[in-house]
C-alpha cells in the first residue's frame, strides 16, 4: 500500500521544512531567535491578510479564534447578524448567544451561499456586528465575501464584520482593509500548512478601536496585552514556541512560491477534484460558481453511502471525512488545501474510482 494520504479538512500535510522547523531542539521563548520568529509571523500573515491594522497569534484552534474576535469585538447585548448555511455559521451565532449578543441568523439552504443582499437587510441602524463564515467547511461552500461586506458596509458604513475564515486563509484572496473586513478568524493547520494549535486573528483598524471599548470579560484572549507586548518586542504569556517556528517556516514557503500562484494552485487542484468527482458519478455540493477552494463535499451515487466511502477509502489508506449537520447523512468530505497538490488529488480520484465499483460489485 502507499503511504498513508491525508484528505481530511484539516489538519492537512506538513511540507519538508515545517517537519524540519518542528524537529529542532526547544528553544526560549524570550530568546532572539523566537522573537524574531514570532515578529516574523505576524508581519507575514499581516502581508497574506492586506491589513495595516495587526495580526494576533494565541495558543487555540479556529474555534478559539473565533471566540477571541468576539470578546473583543462586543459588550453583553450588542446587537449581531449571523449568517448561517452551515454547521460553521451556526457555531458562529451560537458562540455569540453565549456571550450574551442579541444575535439574529440569517439562513440560508445548507449548500448555497447566501446572497449579498439578504445579508445587508437583516442589518438594522441598531446592528453592531456581522458575523460571517467564508469557506462553510461543513458543505464547501464559498461566500462572495467581497459582495457581501459592500452591501453590508453600504448599509452601515460603521458595523463590525467579523469572518470565519478557519478553512479559507492561505487559499483564497481575503484582502481585509480592501473589503472593509474588522476581524478575521483562522487557524494554522489547513491551507497556511502548519500543525493544528495556532488561533490566529487579523485585526483591522475599526477592529483595533472596537477592543479598546468591548466590555465582555477576557484575560487570556485580551487583544490590547498581546498587541502592546508585541510592539514592544515582547511576549504575552509562554507561546507555542514550535508551533510558531513551524508556521514561519510554511509562510515563507508561500511567500516564495507567491501568494496569487498559491490561489491560484488551490483553484486549479479544487477544480480538477471536482471534475474528477462528477466523472465517477458522484456529485459535490455546492454549484460550480460556489465551490471552495479548499474542501469539497460530495454526495456519492445511489446506492453508496458516505460513511461505506470514507471506510472503504481509509481501508485503501487515503483518510476522508463526514460532515455534520443538516447533511451529515447526504456528503463526505476531501480536503484539497495546503500541502495538497495535483499528484494528491489524482490518487485520491483513482482510488475512489477502484473502491465504488468495489463497492458496487463490479469486477
């Protein structure tokens, strides 16, 4: 058998360098070589999120960066919309009802994208926050974030849009001062290419004046410290000194290949994964126009089921993943991001293609 292929939505492959990076003896967290490692990763990720605002990096998951942007973001009983056409969105609203928001969804068929404009109505003159999820990594879908943060900035020129983009960054452009993006949310272990354990937050400038006035209660996830200790070259509690180191080195493999071409290579794979699907009869989820570039889900021809697919193909050694939700049932799930390129895919694809007519009974 070949080694074994991981396809999951994350964590993803580690590229030769981020192993290399995490394979190094421990260092200090107050030693140069970590400060400048760890300067090194914000000015990276500052560079990847066209932001002059800056980036905070915290021991977490996306989850946790998500939960940092809301408690510096609001005060118990701000007025928040929450887009939801998936298990991500609805995460999203729920984490805001539990910090005590007034958060209102708006949702969408689990598949689709919402539509730019039903977003923007739901925000009133009373409305302080946006929040909303990129890549829906539960159906691999794609917002228009761009079309959606317009209508909704035409709409309220000062509201705070947050955005989930855990299976987005380092896979699709997300320019945040362009598109009048406040807080943008992500993890390190899927298309950026390091290992699970980084929160990572883009703050914008209206995201900066929004943490000096939020009132719900943080310590740990407090933006203000981590940023003033950074500035002055410092650090903020003990970090995730390998992680950090690994993450550097992923970034400056991006940055050597160039950030456009990387898009661009998440486009072209995602593209082939897709056409590749619909040839051996399986269908993915979300239409042509809405695919995410990182992950897809995928409804398997009657009579197979997801979960027969995804043992049959961990049984061959390529790892894939169920869904949640609304269409836990209907879809599998690939990860085509990162450390994922053509050669990968095309495994993936002929293998699938041996295992269904297995599983069909044909020879």
């Amino acid at each position: 058998m070949d080694d074994p292929l991981l396809l999951i939505p994350g964590p993803t492959p580690l590229p030769p360098e981020v192993l290399a990076a995490l394979s190094q003896p421990m260092i200090s967290h107050r030693s140069p070589a970590f400060r400048d490692a760890a300067r090194n990763v914000r000015e990276r990720l500052a560079h990847l999120l066209q932001t002059s605002g800056e980036v905070v990096v915290l021991p977490g998951s996306g989850t946790g960066a998500l939960e940092a942007a809301i408690v510096n973001a609001f005060s118990p009983g701000d007025k928040v919309v929450a887009g939801v056409s998936g298990a991500f969105g609805d995460r999203f609203l729920s984490m805001a009802r539990a910090f005590g928001l007034q958060a209102e969804a708006v949702s969408g068929t689990w598949g689709r994208a919402l539509q730019p404009a039903d977003v923007a109505a739901a925000v009133t003159p009373d409305t302080r926050g946006v929040l909303l999820v990129y890549s829906e990594t539960s159906t691999g879908v794609l917002l228009d974030l761009q079309a959606t943060a317009a209508a909704v900035r035409a709409k309220a020129p000062d509201v705070l849009i947050l955005v989930d983009a855990v299976s987005a960054l380092g896979g699709a452009p997300l320019p945040m001062d362009a598109w009048g993006i406040d807080m943008v949310s992500s993890g390190a272990q899927k298309a950026l290419m390091a290992p699970p354990g980084l929160a990572i937050i883009g703050v914008g400038p209206r995201g900066l004046a929004a943490m000096q006035n939020s009132r719900l209660p943080r310590f740990f996830w407090d933006f203000r410290v981590y940023i003033e200790r950074a500035r002055a070259g410092g650090i903020n509690f003990t970090p995730s000194i390998a992680l950090i180191m690994a993450l550097d080195a992923a970034l400056r493999r991006a940055e050597a290949e160039g950030w456009d071409n990387v898009f661009r290579r998440h486009a072209a794979v995602a593209a082939q994964c897709r056409a590749g699907l619909r040839a051996l009869g399986f269908q993915p989820l979300a239409p042509e126009g809405e695919a995410s570039p990182t992950v897809t889900a995928v409804i398997p021809p009657a009579p197979l089921q997801p979960a027969q697919v995804i043992d049959a193909m961990g049984q061959r050694g390529i790892e894939i993943a169920s869904s949640m939700g609304q269409v836990a049932d209907r879809v599998f799930r690939v990860g085509h991001m990162g450390y994922v390129g053509e050669a990968e895919v095309a495994r993936f694809l002929s293998t699938l293609r041996d295992a269904a007519a297995q599983m069909r009974g044909v020879a």
